[in-house]
C-alpha cells in the first residue's frame, strides 16, 4: 500500500520589496490557488520560518530593511512550482532572486537570505562570462 504525505503547511509565495511586481504575483499566484503574503520592508530581520507561519517561530522583533528583491517559496511541490514559475513567465513577472524554505534557511533573517540569494546569483553570473 502506497502512502502519500500531505503538506500541512498552505502553498505560500513570501515576497519581499518587490514594488509593482507584486501584483502580477498575486495573479498568479491565485490562478493557483495559492497564498501571496508580502513581507513588509521593515521586517527582514525576522526569521523565514516566523514569515512563513511555521509552528515553534516567533516573532524576533527585529526591524531592519535590506536591499534587494526575493521571494521565497514555503509548502509548494516541485511540480507545482513549475506551475507558477510558468505562470510567473507567461506574466512577464522576473524576480532572479529566489528561495525555497528549507530545514537550514527557516531559522535564519530574510536579510541573511538576501544576502547569501544575491552572493550565488553573482557567482553564477560570473561563470556565465
């Protein structure tokens, strides 16, 4: 007999600073049927486990912004992902940053992620030349 896990965790895309693009997320991602939830510019330094609603996160009450855009992908099957990386396209919508919520990533700051998102995009740019 076949057992299948059921993700208890809602298919969520966090977004944070990405202005205009924001509503052309949202399109898509209800045409998904998924949740947009848009993490306010003063919240970077909380944890992406807090922001994603993950049991055992509270808030750090840090308020610190960072530069860049991201989104960050939580409860969401590689399958489905494709699904809204497609949706996303067909939208014109283009954040390069991206993440999804891992074991590791859940208990560090947006601004960490941001960071470390922006050192392997330069890194895979730079392999490009």
């Amino acid at each position: 007999m076949k057992s299948r896990i059921i993700p208890t965790i809602p298919e969520t895309i966090l977004s944070y600073n990405i202005g205009e693009k924001a509503e052309k997320l949202e399109e898509a991602a209800n045409s998904l049927n998924m949740k947009h939830v848009p993490i306010p510019k003063d919240k970077a330094g909380e944890t992406v486990g807090f922001l994603a609603g993950y049991n055992g996160f509270t808030s750090n009450g840090t308020e610190v912004s960072a530069e860049g855009e991201c989104i960050i992908f939580s409860g969401i099957t590689s399958k489905r992902l494709d699904q809204l990386l497609k949706a996303m396209r067909e939208r014109g919508l283009d954040i390069p940053l991206k993440a999804v919520v891992t074991q590791y990533n859940q208990s560090q700051s947006v601004e960490w992620l941001l960071e470390e998102l922006a050192k392997e995009r330069k890194s895979i740019d730079e392999q490009k030349k």
